[in-house]
C-alpha cells in the first residue's frame, strides 16, 4: 500500500515538552514528521541534470519524505550574466511534480551559481539594491508554488560568505544577514505566510573554522513566524559531532525554530571507493557517518544529504585530493551504483510519520534494531515507519509492539505481514507492509492514547 506523507503549513515544536523529542516537525493533522531527503540538483558542473520516477523511487526506498531542490540564480534573476529562464522553470515543475507523485516534501534552496560573477562582499553593502534583485528572483518562485501544497518552503541563502570584508562573523551575522532574513521572510509572507522560511548562517573562510565546524553562529533571533533552521554539517571528527549539534541546539532555542540539517554528510575522495581501511576508507566513513546518525536520531532532528548523483567529476575542494558529495559511482550524472558504505547509513530505519508524539528514536547498528518509544494519538490518522528491509534485513524482520503485537516479514514468502502474536481486540490488518516504497503503514495503534513502544528486529518471530 503507498502512501503520501503530508506536511504542512501548522508546523509545531515544543520546546518545554519534556516526553518528546524537541525538533520534531508537525504536519495539520498533528501528526509528529521527521523529513529525511536529498539535495536535488539541476546543473551538475557539466551540464543540465535530468530525472525521472525510477530515480525518485530510489529515494524513497533509501527513505525520503523530503526533496531540496537546488536553485540556480543565474536562471531566475536579473544579476549580470543572468536572465529567467522559462524553461528552468518547467523544469522545476517537472522536479516538484515528481517529488508530490512519490509523497515527498519539496524545499527550494537558492544557490548563486550561472551568474556572471556574485561578490558577497558588495552584496552585503546593497549599493545597487542587489537585495532586491536576489529578492524579485525569490518572488518567481514564490508566485509560482504559492498554491502548492507539497512544497514546503524555501531555503533562502545558501552558505552566505564573509571572504575579504573587513568584518566580524558576529557582526556580519548581526548587521547584515539578520536583517536580510527578516526583510525576505516579510516579502515571501506578503505571497503566502504559511510558507516555512529556511535560514542558515555564515559559512567561515578556510581555516577559521571553531571545533572543526566550518559554519558561524547565529547570534541574533530573527523575531519572525514559520521559520526552521536549516544549519550544514561536514564533520570529518566524530567526537565533534554532538559538540556542533550541541551549539545548534542553542541557536535553535534562540531562534523558536526547529532544527532541520540542510546538509550533511563528509565528502568522499577519489580513493575511497577502492579501500576499506579504517583509517582513511570506507570503514572510517561509516564509523564516521553511524555516529553522525546517532546524534541526529537521538535529537529527533531531520536532515537532507547531498547529493543525489552519480560521479560526472570529482571536485578539489578538500586538501587530501578529488573528492564529491555525491551518493552514487557512477560516472554520469543520474547515478545508480551506490556508495553502500555511506548510503546504508543514510537510508537507516525510522519512524517518519507517527499519529501521536515520538518520545525517542534510535537505530541500532550493531544489532539492526529499530527502538521507537511514542504516545499514540488515532484520531491524526495513520502513521508510517520507513524500514529498509531490502538492505537492513534481507533476513526478514519482526514488528513488535509492546508485548503485545508481535508480527513479521518473510522475504522467501514475500506475503507481507504474518501474524505472530496478537491480541483478540486488535486486527492485525492495521498493519501493513509496503515493500516497494519499504515501509510499514499503521492505520491505527493497538492502545490509543498510551505511551507505546515498538520495535523493529532482524529475524521471523523474534520477540526477545
């Protein structure tokens, strides 16, 4: 049975609520929303980039609910070297069609490539009003998807830089880029205020990074409604991981926004491909990102990896050598050679829509467990955890709920649910397996209003 996860407008997070996780997002219904996707591109460096249903059904079978397509300023604005480009917009139709046909959320993130040259440091000084122009470029879209119930917002500047102005990142952030946000957040509201506003903060030049952590704080609230911070993070430094989310966490509380990681995920290099070695290969990547997941699961937070592409090059960004974000080998742009190393752990089970509140989450990776702790709400409607089982249990899998409920999956039978344990008053047929899109659709909890523990375990009816 597929099924389309809704977000929406009605967006809600507790900050006081000690018996659920803190960043969660809420969709209408009430429903408590944890959105995992990609970075989308439409340009790869080389060329235009193109995809279709079967790469989208790729994501959501790795457990997208989410899509971040990124936006080129060249084709939408009127900076010099730029122009709108009718057809970038259809193209962006077709990206935004495909992401609502397989039940994910988009989110526009605007970049500035394809102009001719942007200069941060005259952007910021606003003598020529480029705020303007960046913001009429904006308008286009948000005139365009007003209306548009699958796309949630908009990601609004992408890694804003200091590079050479003579300038503090506190002040930078304080006198500049707050400001911005409030005056963008003010005009998108004017089209539709129910938007969610996407916001960052200053990325460090080379080597003045704070704990590895190449990105400035935020030092200001914005003061402003429907808001979520969208932070990056490219920890090579396990041990810095919670220390960095730790420090967003306080912006979070600053800002009254929930967390939602923009990006993640440390590049791969050229070699990495080719060796397991733990201290530079793919051993160490997924030590590496199993402790990143962690720390994002135990926090409750979503997160959007780049990129979904194949290798059409490696870029010289990182010292060691070519490296790239991109998710899959092959060399062409739309990929479907994983980098399993990375990809496994990115596509870890969770819980991505639970009718009710999500207490706590965590995917074990050592025993392939899936512990998810929830207080149950049937009137929301029905609740779906993503599961993975064509790559985390290819052995089957047990859904246990409480001690109650213990039903399971058989992949030499391929029948979906059988039933192991049950009680008289519940019909098990509430529950449902998907295993094209790989997840478990409930239609409703066995006890309702109760706080409820379910798990997911490797094996036929296993219930220790």
């Amino acid at each position: 049975m597929g099924y389309k996860v809704i977000f929406w407008l009605c967006f809600i997070i507790s900050f006081t609520t000690f018996a659920q996780i803190k960043h969660g997002l809420r969709d209408e219904s009430g429903r408590h929303i944890i959105p995992r996707g990609f970075v989308v591109n439409t340009n790869d460096g080389k060329g235009e980039v193109f995809f279709d249903s079967d790469d989208y059904m790729r994501m959501v079978r790795m457990g997208a609910n989410a899509q971040v397509i990124r936006l080129e300023l060249g084709k939408l604005s009127a900076f010099p070297g730029g122009k709108l480009d009718p057809n970038y917009l259809l193209k962006l139709d077709s990206l935004v069609t495909l992401g609502r046909q397989s039940g994910m959320k988009t989110v526009f993130k605007m970049t500035v490539y394809g102009v001719d040259k942007f200069v941060w440091e005259e952007f910021w000084l606003n003598k020529k009003q480029q705020y303007n122009t960046y913001i009429d470029a904006w308008k286009v879209i948000w005139k365009r998807y007003a209306d548009d119930t699958s796309v949630l917002g908009y990601d609004v500047v992408n890694e804003p830089r200091k590079l050479t102005m003579d300038i503090s990142y506190n002040d930078l952030t304080e006198k500049y880029l707050i400001p911005l946000y409030r005056q963008i957040i003010d005009e998108s509201q004017k089209i539709n205020a129910n938007k969610m506003i996407l916001v960052q903060s200053v990325f460090m030049n080379k080597g003045e990074a704070i704990d590895n952590n190449q990105y400035a704080e935020i030092v200001a609230p914005i003061n402003r409604k429907n808001v979520i911070f969208a932070p990056h993070i490219y920890q090579n430094k396990p041990d810095l991981v919670k220390p960095v989310m730790d420090r967003f966490d306080r912006e979070s509380d600053m800002l009254k926004a929930p967390i939602l990681i923009g990006e993640w995920g440390f590049p791969t290099f050229a070699t990495t491909d080719t060796i397991m070695d733990g201290r530079i290969g793919q051993l160490k990547y997924q030590e590496m990102y199993i402790k990143t997941a962690e720390v994002f699961d135990r926090m409750g937070v979503g997160s959007i990896k780049a990129w979904f592409l194949g290798n059409t090059t490696m870029q010289n960004f990182m010292p060691d050598g070519p490296s790239t974000w991109s998710i899959f080998s092959d060399k062409k742009a739309v990929g479907t050679i994983e980098r399993k190393y990375i990809t496994d752990i990115i596509a870890r089970p969770y819980p991505q829509t639970i009718a009710g509140d999500i207490q706590t989450f965590l995917f074990h990776f050592a025993t392939r467990t899936l512990d998810i702790k929830i207080n149950t709400d049937n009137s929301k409607g029905t609740s779906t955890i993503f599961v993975g089982a064509n790559r985390h249990y290819p052995d089957g899998f047990s859904i246990l709920i409480d001690t109650d409920v213990v039903l399971f999956y058989n992949p030499l039978k391929n029948v979906g649910l059988e039933v192991y344990k049950c009680p008289k008053d519940f019909v098990p047929s509430n529950i449902i397996w998907d295993e094209k899109t790989q997840k478990i659709t409930i239609l409703n909890w066995p006890k309702d209003k109760k706080t409820t523990a379910v798990k997911i375990v490797p094996g036929l009816r296993n219930f220790k």
